[in-house]
C-alpha cells in the first residue's frame, strides 16, 4: 500500500498525477475526484506508452468530460478507462486500486512490473497489428 497524497489535495471533479520510483521502477498514476468516487490509473496511454498528461495534472479534453492523451489525443471515459476515440479505440487504461483512510489516498493494488511488461507487449503486439493492418 503506498500513500499517495491527502484526500483534500485533489479538488473536485479534477484528477491529479502522481509519480514514484526511478529508472525501471518508475511508475506514475493518475487520481480522479467526482463527488464520492475516486478513481486511479496508470498514467501510461495504451496506444504508445506515453503519460497522458499535457501538462503537470492536465489530464481532461477541453470539454471535461474524457481524459485525453496529449500525445496523439485519444480520448478515454472517466468511469472506466476505455478509448471512445483516437488510435487506440476499444483498449484501456490500467487500473489502479485506491483506498481513502484517515483523510489520506493511498494505493493498494497496483500492477506489478510482470504485469505491465505483458501489458506493453501485448500493447506493442496490438500496434504492430494495426500498422500491418493499414
Ligand atoms: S500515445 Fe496516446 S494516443 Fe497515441
């Protein structure tokens, strides 16, 4: 379990980045806050692996409903991480697990470095199918 931030950090209906680890072990996690629901995923896009934020906790189209990937511009539904739009349509954003305790978020389950290694396989695998495909 890893703390990541206090609960009143993240304003409402904003989400927010947060980073940890180095080199290999870096990871980094996107936070989301709409009324009672927080939501988490991984901050890699699953087109090409890029972050999704533009900017330090840019992480909403500019109509604030999709997260949107500032690398090529998917767009993802808030509720479950999926791409309605863009290259990557059909795929997800990874799924973290959070928990609020004593006004803190924290992290409670969160891939581990096998499980992102297959993902971006798997990820690669997909992108290599539609470049073969067009
Ligand atoms: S890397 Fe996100 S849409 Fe291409």
């Amino acid at each position: 379990m890893r703390r990541i931030c206090a609960l009143d950090e993240i304003a409402e209906g904003a989400a927010r980045g947060f980073e940890w680890g180095r080199g290999i072990s870096q990871r980094a996690a996107i936070v989301i806050k709409r009324g009672e629901t927080l939501l988490a995923y991984e901050n890699v896009c699953p087109h090409a692996g890029t972050p999704l934020d533009w900017r330090p906790d840019q992480f909403f189209d500019a109509s604030g409903k999709w997260l949107q990937c500032a690398t090529h511009a998917a767009l993802f539904q808030v509720e479950d991480g999926v791409c309605v739009s863009g290259p990557c349509v059909g795929d997800k954003l990874w799924p973290m697990t959070i928990e609020v305790r004593d006004g803190d978020v924290y992290l409670t389950e969160a891939p581990t470095d096998e499980e992102l290694e297959k993902e971006r396989q798997e990820r690669l695998a997909r992108v290599a199918k539609r470049l073969g495909s067009s």
